[in-house]
C-alpha cells in the first residue's frame, strides 16, 4: 500500500522507515536543501523547504508492484495538490537494486522510465482530459493520470555530466500543471524565473541547459523531450511513449481514451 508523505513527517519518523527509505530521503534533502551548492530548480527547493512537496516510496521500478503503487499515489495526489502549497510535487523515490546500478545506462534508464509511465497509463482510471492533445508530436501534450496533466521529469544513478539529473535511486517527479499558472512565458516573473533556473542550470551542471528545456504551450515545444533529459544533447528521433503504448497494445494491454 503505497502511502504519501510530507518532509515534516518524514523527518519525525525517519528512523522507523526501510534503510533504503531512509537513504533516498536524506541524499533528497542534502542535495535539495544544500545552501553552498544550491539546486538550480528555484520552484522544487522552495517547494520542500517549505513542505510543498510531497513524497511516495516504491518497488522496483520494474516490477508490477511499483507501477501499482505509483498509481495509488497519483491517484491520493491529484485531489490534494493544491491544498499543499504554490510549489507542489509529487516525488517518488524507487528501490533501486544493485543490479540495476551496475548494468544500467542512461539510455536503459530512459527505456525504463517510459515503461513506467506507459504502464501507468494502462492503470488510469479517467479519461485523458479533452484540452490536452494525446499525441506527443502537439505542442499541448503532457502526461495526464486521473484527469490531471503534470510535468514529469526523471533522475538516475547514471547520470554523470548534467548532476541535477542525478540521484542515488532511480526518482520521478510529477509537477501539477497547475503550478504554472503564473510561471509562464507571459509573465514577467515566468521569464524572470526561466533566466534565474537557466543560469543556476549551468552552474550546477558545468555546461550549458539542454536544448529541449522551453515552454509548455509553444508551437514549437513538445514536452516529451523535457522529461528525461540525457547527459548529452541528443534526444530520441520519435516519443518512446507513443512506442511503449503502441508496444504494450500489440500485446494485448487496452488504454483508455
């Protein structure tokens, strides 16, 4: 039974959690909460060190277990988010094997990380929300479970050069869309915060922001190449989401519409 928790919980009862869950936490908040070396992403830090941010612990990222387990949390999350602060996510941290640190890239992860959400897609219990495009190649697709779309980004133990992609345990966040209501590209503390993240990007990565990062809602922009983000500037040729659904269709698994 998956169970959706807050920092201040989490810091209270820390020691009663699994050894694994302790670990992934506390790494989260040294990186996120490091004042010398600050996190570029502004919302996210603001968002835990203010309790906005709310935390699930899974199963293997491979396993049914985890995949069932991500969607009870979506669907405890959804209703709630917005009575939970102005910098809201959904942070879930999977157990990560040893197996899956030694062997896996981070294309594998990359692989794995659209497996997951297609996965979850097969679990929605909703329609995908009429205004949101359900083809990745429209400028108004975003990932949507229980009629609420977010922003979905993913960190991996694989990740070596673009270090606010990388975290100890394989990690995806989901960020209501909702959060963006105000930070957008028409409004000047939207672009005011896009040149603050970009510039703190680039200090904390050591190179430049990936090419794909741009705005939600542009004609030009596909939100798809901004949820897993590799350690170079390359991106997949077509949306592996559209080919892990199409996939998992050809094997008999029906999505809803």
């Amino acid at each position: 039974m998956a169970v959706l928790r807050t920092k201040d919980w989490i810091e209270e009862q820390v020691s009663t959690l699994p050894e694994w869950e302790q670990n992934a936490f506390l790494e989260f908040r040294n990186m996120i909460a490091d004042a010398e070396h600050t996190y570029p992403c502004v919302p996210g830090r603001q968002g835990f060190l203010s309790n906005n941010l709310r935390f699930g612990f899974v199963q293997d990222p491979r396993s049914d277990e985890a995949i069932e387990q991500v969607a009870q949390l979506l669907k405890m999350y959804g209703p709630e988010s917005r009575n939970t602060g102005k910098y809201a996510s959904l942070v879930v941290f999977f157990q990560t094997s040893k197996e899956l640190h030694a062997q896996y890239t981070v294309e594998d992860y990359e692989r794995l990380f659209w497996s997951v959400l297609s996965r979850i897609t097969e679990k929605d219990p909703k329609a995908w929300p009429e205004h949101i495009s359900q083809d990745p190649q429209h400028h108004t697709w975003e990932f949507c479970f229980d009629g609420q779309p977010y922003f979905t980004f993913c960190s991996t133990p694989a990740h070596k050069i673009r270090k606010s992609r990388h975290f100890t345990h394989f990690l995806i966040a989901f960020q209501p869309r909702w959060v963006f209501e105000n930070m957008n590209d028409s409004t000047p503390f939207g672009r005011n915060m896009k040149k603050l993240i970009r510039h703190k990007l680039h200090d904390y990565d050591g190179i430049p922001a990936h090419p794909s990062l741009n705005w939600y809602g542009q004609e030009d922009n596909y939100e798809w190449k901004q949820y897993f983000l590799r350690d170079d500037d390359s991106v997949p040729s077509k949306c592996p989401f559209t080919f892990m659904k199409n996939k998992f269709k050809a094997l008999g698994i029906r999505f809803h519409k």
